[in-house]
C-alpha cells in the first residue's frame, strides 16, 4: 500500500496506522535534507527551540529564518517526500546508530562547539566519558613523523587516554594504530572509507573503538568536506597534537579551529 506523509504533522499513514516521529526522528530527517547543512539546521534550532517545530513550520515561518529564505519551498517539498521508515530500515541494514544534539549521550565537548553536529552516526562502544586526545598530521608525512605519531599515541592509550584521529594516510592512520596496539581505544571521524587501503583498520577501529560521521551513508571526500569534519576532530578532545603539517594546511586549520573551541594545541 502506498505510503502517505502528512506534512504538517510529521505522521506516516500506512494500512491504517499512525505512527508519530519523534524529536530525535525529526532532527534525523532534518539532517539528511539537500540545502540543510549544520549551520543552517542550527539556526533553525534558535529560532524555533524544537525539531518538532521546525518540521511543522509552514513555508512563511521557515522564510523569517536567516538564511533559509531562499531554501523553505525545498524543504517542504523534501518533508513531503519524506519517508522515515525507510532511512531507520537504511540505518538498521548497514549497523548504523546515531544521537542527537538533544540526546543525553551526545558529548559535551562537542555541543559547546561552535556549529555542533546535529546528529552523529556512529558504529562502535559509545562512550565520550573517556579523556580524549585529537593527533593530527600530514599525509605526506616522513618515515620520523609516523613513528612519532605511532608512539605518542601508544603511550596515550596505554595510560586510558582515547586517541582521536581522521583515518587519513600517514600521521592520522598512524595514529590509530599505535592506539589500538596499546589495545586502547580510539574513535576515527570521517566522511567514507578513505583511503581504500583503511578499509581492514576502519573494521578493526569499529570492533575495539568507534567510528563517527555527520553523515549517515557518506559522501564523496571532497576537499570542502574536511574542515567541517575537522571541527568534529578538534571539538570531540581536550587538546590536539599537530604531529607533522605543511604551513598551509587542513591540520592546521584544525589547529586554528581547536584554538577556537578553546582547546590546548601541542
């Protein structure tokens, strides 16, 4: 039987049955519309308070909001396409979780942030009770740059610290290496499996750590996606290590970001 979505309401009709999305469902779908980027869905969030409210905002509110004028008529349009049955079953199918900004378990660190993730997808323990440090380096690291990155954060984990990193080439996938050998944990924050030859470390990163994203199924690992990803790395830690990196930069715009979120940079 064909599915109806009411959109004002946010209810889906189907044989008969009404099943009510929740606050978490509403900032789920949210997150997953084209146009709607963190920033955006932020404001949204202080000028309406609620998801629920948002998602039933006629197109004339959502125009009041700075910077959604020009993007209400699609998100209607998207809300009315909706189906939220068949991204949980999406989720459910690949072992994806995920919290939202209003989820008790989403870390504190990371909502203090400037322009904080509105939902994180995970797989893995979550668990951001741990004390946490980001390491951050070049991808064209040297052979010094690796191993330091490899011991340092040997010795991170070994004494319960969790190592964060991006999975990338070099001093990132260092990174989570030395941790995992000190059987310490670790959380990679990506995008995709990137690169391709990570594939073995994101599985084993999963089973003994965690691995998060702001995106549910991932997208292209376009050079513009890094910085948003980057303010995950640098906003999830107490500090961030700059192992390695040429004078301009993607760890040293997370330097910069870190210094901004108030972090120590070593």
């Amino acid at each position: 039987m064909k599915k109806l979505i009411n959109k004002w309401t946010g209810f889906n009709y189907l044989m008969g049955l009404i099943i009510v999305m929740d606050e978490k469902q509403y900032c789920l779908a949210l997150s997953t519309f084209s146009g709607l980027g963190s920033v955006r869905i932020n404001k949204l969030i202080r000028h309406f308070s609620d998801f629920s409210s948002i998602w039933n905002a006629g197109e004339e509110e959502l125009r009041k909001v700075d910077g959604i004028d020009s993007l209400a008529k699609k998100i209607v349009k998207q809300r009315e396409k909706f189906d939220i049955d068949k991204l949980l079953s999406s989720l459910y199918k690949s072992k994806i979780k995920y919290i939202t900004l209003n989820d008790h378990k989403y870390p504190e660190h990371l909502k203090n942030i400037y322009n904080p993730p509105p939902v994180l997808f995970y797989k893995g323990e979550l668990n951001f009770d741990i004390p946490a440090i980001s390491i951050i380096g070049s991808r064209r690291s040297t052979t010094y740059g690796k191993k330091a990155a490899e011991k340092i954060a040997y010795q991170l984990a070994d004494r319960g610290i969790t190592v964060i990193s991006g999975m990338a080439r070099g001093i990132d996938t260092c990174a989570h290496i030395g941790a995992l050998k000190a059987k310490g944990r670790t959380i990679a924050v990506l995008d995709v499996i990137y690169p391709p030859e990570n594939k073995d470390l994101f599985q084993e990163i999963q089973e003994k750590g965690m691995v998060i994203s702001e995106y549910p199924t991932g997208v292209e690992p376009l050079p513009q996606n890094f910085p948003q990803r980057n303010r995950i790395i640098s906003g999830l830690g107490l500090g961030v290590l700059v192992v390695e990196a040429a004078e301009r930069s993607g760890s040293l715009i997370t330097a910069d970001l870190a210094l901004e979120q108030g972090r120590e940079i070593f």
